[in-house]
C-alpha cells in the first residue's frame, strides 16, 4: 500500500486534501469523517471504508443503491431523501422514502360486517319462508285425495333436501376459509332453499297461522338475545360448550323416543330447545365482534366469516321457530 500524498490526500490520516485523481491506492483506507471535495474516478472505491452513520443518502445494510455520485456536493451525490433508492419503497427519514407507520385501516367497518352478517341472514329467512308457504299452499289445495298423493310424492324431495342441508352446513362450518366468499354465499343461498322444503311439512302439519303466530315470537326473541349479544360485557364464550351439550342430549332424547316408541313430553322439549337457541342467539351475535377482531386486517376473511355467522344465526331462528311452533301448535 503506497503511503505518500496524492494531491493533498495522505490515505493513513484522517483529514482531507482539496482535491485527488484516481490514482490513488485503492487498498487505502478513508477516515471516518473523510469526505474529500471532489474526485474523477466516478464513485467510491473498493476496499476503501467510510462512517455508515454520516455518510448521506447511502445505508448499505439497507440493501439501497447509491446516487449519481456527480450529480451533488456530498461524496455520494445528493442527500439521503433522494439519492438513496431503498428496496423497500418507502422515503422516510433514515431509509431514503415515505413510509406510513400508522396502524392498518380496512375498508369494512364493524358496523359493515354487522349489517352484511344479518343482512344475508334476513335474505335467507326470506327465501326460506317464501319456499315453505308457497310449498304448503301447493300442497294443501285441492281435495282429499289430491293433497295425499301430493304429500306422497313429496317425501323423497323432503329426504333429498335434508341430505343436501347436512352437506352444506358441514361444507360451510369446516371449509369456509378454504371456500371464496361468493361460493360460501351461493351454497348459503341453496342451503336457504332446501330447508324451505324441508320445514314445509310442519307447516301443513300445526297450519299457516299458528307458523304466523310462531315466527312473530321467534323474532321478538331473537331480537331480543341479539341485542343483548351485541351490548353484553359479560364473558359468553363459556356459554358455548354448555349449549353444545344441551343441544345433543336434547337430539339424543328425541332419537330415542323416536326410535323406540317412547312418549316424549313435547311440552318439556320445546322449552329446552327455546332456552338453548335462545342461548345461542346471544353466543352467535357476540361472535360478530370477535369474528371482526380476529379478522380486521383481511377483508376476504370477513367476507367469508360474514357468511359462516349468518347461517348461524339462521340456524338459532329457524330452530327457535320450530320449538315454538310444536309449543303453540294443535296437530290437526
């Protein structure tokens, strides 16, 4: 390594000459505070060593680029804000462009998610119901004879809807973040149609106005333990577990009387099933707001999880619906 001056510039000191050409030894070392005020080689040299600290526009553990190194005063061109080119975007103070550290706002809000939730939640109520009293007029016109062979001949479409209910409800609690949120809404919207067949035969069975009477409660309740859902500060998710098992033991009871003939208390039924979907009413509606937290930064997910929450809250409605309807129901 040469140890003369070039030009004013001695390569083992830290102070700075006027001015060098680039014949310089390259293996020399800079000064931490070296910046020499002009030089024709058209960039640093390798090897050689500078202050990462106040080198401007250049912070190389950074991944950046340099400026045109003759474009400015400083060694390296310009100043930090726009000679330096950051992989990463961004222009703020210590990386060379803007970069927004606030905190991420999506673009659905909560009351968006809760207006989309009970809002495809009221527009499969709608359709279900429009299928289910449409069915039973069809069904119950005409004489004697004419009614028999039409319920006859709606048994297997009964069974088939069921089927296609249990496929629908496992797809859509199972696979919704696997689903796009327009094909979870497309099976929502025929799960809505089948179960519209499906309860069509308890409408024929308890009459059109006892189901009148029987889904004006079921809304007064509903609307009621949904509110109280949203406005709670009590912890429900224990609730949780606790329906769960009254809802199956309420399922295996009636199996079993089902099944072996048993003569099972209606009367005792229907206020279980009304206080455990009652129940879940209030569990699914506070779900709305941890279903947004856990979701709030990706919009898709919401999307999906929108429609995973409507159908549960459809599902507490249509059972209330059908426990107090064997409540308040005379079979004919």
């Amino acid at each position: 390594m040469n140890n003369g001056n070039y030009n004013g510039y001695d390569p083992n000191r830290s102070g700075q000459g006027n001015g060098y050409n680039s014949n310089y030894d390259h293996n020399a070392a800079y000064g931490n505070n070296y910046y020499p005020n002009g030089y024709s080689s058209g960039g640093y040299q390798q090897g050689a060593s500078y202050d990462n600290s106040t080198s401007q526009g250049y912070r190389p553990y950074e991944g950046g680029t340099y400026g045109d190194p003759n474009s400015g005063t400083s060694p390296y061109g310009a100043n930090q804000n726009n000679a330096y080119s950051s992989p990463y975007g961004n222009t703020a103070q210590n990386y060379g462009a803007s970069y927004n550290t606030g905190a991420y706002s999506p673009t659905m809000t909560m009351a968006d998610y809760s207006r989309r939730i009970f809002g495809w939640m009221g527009a499969g109520l709608t359709l279900t119901f429009v299928i289910a009293f449409a069915m039973m007029v069809f069904l119950t016109s005409g004489t004697y004879e004419e009614t028999y062979n039409k319920i006859v001949d709606f048994i297997p479409v009964f069974y088939v809807g069921i089927g296609v209910e249990i496929i629908l409800a496992i797809v859509l609690s199972f696979f919704v973040r696997k689903l796009p949120s327009s094909v979870s809404l497309v099976l929502f919207v025929v799960y809505s149609v089948c179960n519209g067949v499906t309860i069509t035969p308890m409408l024929v069975l308890y009459g059109a106005e006892t189901a009148v009477y029987a889904f004006a409660a079921a809304a007064v309740l509903f609307i009621s333990f949904a509110i109280y859902g949203m406005v709670t500060k009590r912890d429900l998710s224990k609730l949780g577990p606790i329906l769960m098992i009254g809802l199956f033991v309420l399922i295996g009871y009636s199996l079993l009387a089902m099944l072996f003939g048993m003569s099972p208390n209606s009367l005792i039924i229907s206020l279980i099933g009304i206080a455990i979907f009652i129940g879940f009413t209030a569990y699914d509606t506070r779900k709305i707001k941890t279903g947004y937290e856990q979701f709030g930064s990706d919009e898709e997910m919401l999307r999906k999880s929108a429609v995973n929450l409507a159908l549960e809250l459809y599902l507490d409605f249509i059972n209330l619906f059908i426990y107090l309807l064997r409540l308040m129901g005379s079979r004919r």
